[in-house]
C-alpha cells in the first residue's frame, strides 16, 4: 500500500511510470531512472510536489528486486510500486512499458485495472498532460487501435519498439523506431535518449513496429543463413574462426556473422551468445513471434515472404523445444547441428 503522505506530494506531470520488468525493461527503467535522477538530490522545496519514479510488473519479485536494486540510491526521490497499471497511469504523467506482446499490451491498457480504467476518472487537464510510449514488439493493428482509444481519451501514445537487445538495454544504446504523431515523439525524446543511443521518428501510428517488424524479418533470415553457412563450413573441414574471419572481410559480411555468430568459437574478441551455450541474448522464442507478427503483416498486405516464411517455419519448430526457445537465437546453428547428426533432442535414432 502507498502512503497517503507521498501520493499527496507526487507532481504528476514530471512524474514517469514504467511498466514491465523484464529482462529488457528492468535495464531500461534503471537506465531512465538513473539518469532523471542522477544529482538531483535536495532541489526540491520541502513540503511541495515533486517528481516521482513509479513502477509495476505483474510478477511481484521483479518489482521487489529493482527496489531493492534501486530504492535506497538517490536520496530525496520517490520510487514508488504501484498495485496495477491504473495505479501507474494515475500518479505519473509519463508512462512506458515493455511487455511480451499484443495480448499483455491489450491487458495492461484496456483491462480490468488497466491504463484506460486508470485516467478515465482523471480531469481533462490531466488526461491531456498523459504521454504513453509502447516499447513492445506486438502487432501493428494492436498498437493502432490502442493508441486510438487512448487518443479518445485525450491522452498522447506512441510506439516505440526497439532493437539492441539485452545489452543494448544494459548499456543504455538502443535504438527507438517511433511512431504516431511527431509532437508527441518531440515530448517524449529526451527520456528515449536516456535508455537509448538513437531515437528515429519514422511517421504515423503503427510505423515504428512496421520498421522494427521488417528488421527483425532481416535479422532472422540472416542468423539463419549465417548458421548455415558456419555449419557447411564446419562440414567441409573449416574451423569456424578461419571461416568467420573470411566471412567477416567479405560480401558476406553482416551482423550475424561479425557480432553474433552462432559457431562457438568463431569471433573469440566479441564473446558472442554462442561461446556462452547461448545463454542471454535474444531468445529464440521472441524471434519467432517477430517473424509471425511479420508473416501476418505480409499476408494483410500480400506481399510474398518466401524466405521470410521459410525462416519463420524454422524458428518456429526449433522454439517447440525448450532447449532452444529459451536460448538465444543464434542457437538455431545449434539446432541444425543436431539435426545433421541425426535428430533432435527427444527423437530416437533408426
């Protein structure tokens, strides 16, 4: 339960909420808090409103673990837990969130206790100061209509998925791809260079997943076909460090290969996922659903994804497995390794 005390002295509209504390936004919202916090103590007159910090994740050790990460670091500062999204929406101005996809997006703004139920009862004032800014990957049509509802309402919302991964979150250099109104992208940049290194507005509602969809189609054909390649290489006698290296000064050249080969051992300077028995990084579970979201875009828009479907079939099949899915997905090398000695975990050997 928050305290009356401190609930009657938040300012709501230099307040910010974060919402999700996942492996990606955990890092983002330390990242956005340090830096609206960071030498800021005793600027505030005693007794008057002043900016908060308020956080809600629906598994409650993850909210325990950033206050305890968090709460003691900066004196004179609100960090304060929220009992739902309602409860975010109605004390901070600003609000963000990073969740897994278009069904907890729908949940978390427009459910029971939601965002929506939040600022209903809020005066105009107020509902018009509200700024949402989704950071999840989800489905273009979802992002829409919800950004509609909250426009209904008289309050802003953008989409800003992101791309950069885990450690791109950790060391504050993702990159925003945002859409929806440009005035609103303009109100809400500055916190966005705080968690990441570039912020492109890339037009109306709905065009920042668009961007990030497309890319994330690239990104998993390309580790697909950058493990194949390793793979033949490693068949025909190569080691995966010559072969990397040639690749790496090639036409075949490209972030698969150079920053996250899926061969063990390829690219030693870099420590890629793969030399970890790709733990962190992006799991392969979260590369299938992008590829779905970007296979159910083509087929709204009719545009053919031969390679892209063929992909989104393989990280799909591979994701079945929990050996896998949970892994990053430079794994998929992994997968098909064992697939070329003879099966895959949980099938017998003729």
């Amino acid at each position: 339960m928050i305290p009356t005390r401190i609930l009657r002295h938040v300012n709501r509209s230099q307040t910010l909420g974060f919402i999700g504390l996942g492996a990606m936004g955990r890092s983002m919202a330390a990242n956005l808090l340090s830096k609206t916090f960071a030498n800021a103590e005793g600027v505030y007159t005693p007794g008057a409103a002043k900016p908060a910090f308020v956080i809600y994740d629906a598994h409650q050790p993850a909210v325990d673990a950033f206050l305890n990460e968090h709460v003691r670091a900066y004196a004179g500062r609100d960090v304060i837990p929220a009992s739902s999204p309602a409860g975010v929406a109605r004390l901070a101005g600003t609000v963000f969130t990073m969740l897994p996809s278009s069904p907890q997006v729908e949940e978390v703004y427009l459910g029971e206790n939601g965002i929506k139920e939040g600022i209903e009862d809020l005066s105009e004032e107020k509902r018009a100061e509200s700024m949402f800014v989704d950071c999840t990957t989800l489905d273009q049509g979802v992002a829409k209509m919800v950004a509609g509802r909250m426009k209904e309402l008289g309050a802003g919302m953008i989409d800003a998925p992101v791309s950069g991964g885990t450690v791109g979150a950790e060391l504050g250099k993702l990159s925003f791809m945002c859409g929806g109104d440009e005035a609103l992208f303009q109100r809400v940049k500055n916190y966005l260079d705080m968690m990441g290194s570039r912020s492109i507005y890339c037009g109306e509602s709905g065009n920042g997943l668009a961007a990030k969809i497309c890319n994330n189609l690239l990104l998993g054909i390309s580790m697909a076909g950058t493990a194949e390649a390793m793979l033949l290489g490693a068949s025909l006698g190569l080691s995966p460090e010559l072969l990397a290296s040639i690749l790496n000064t090639s036409t075949g050249k490209c972030w698969s290969s150079e920053l996250n080969n899926p061969a063990p051992g390829a690219t030693p300077k870099t420590s890629p996922p793969a030399d970890r028995d790709y733990e962190g990084g992006f799991l392969s579970k979260l590369m299938a659903k992008d590829l779905n979201l970007a296979i159910s875009a083509s087929k709204a828009t009719s545009t053919p994804l031969p390679i892209g479907g063929m992909t989104s079939t393989l990280f799909n099949t591979l994701s079945a497995h929990e050996e896998f899915g949970s892994r990053d997905f430079s794994v998929v090398y992994e997968y098909l390794r064992v697939a070329r000695e003879g099966g895959l975990p949980g099938q017998k050997k003729n």
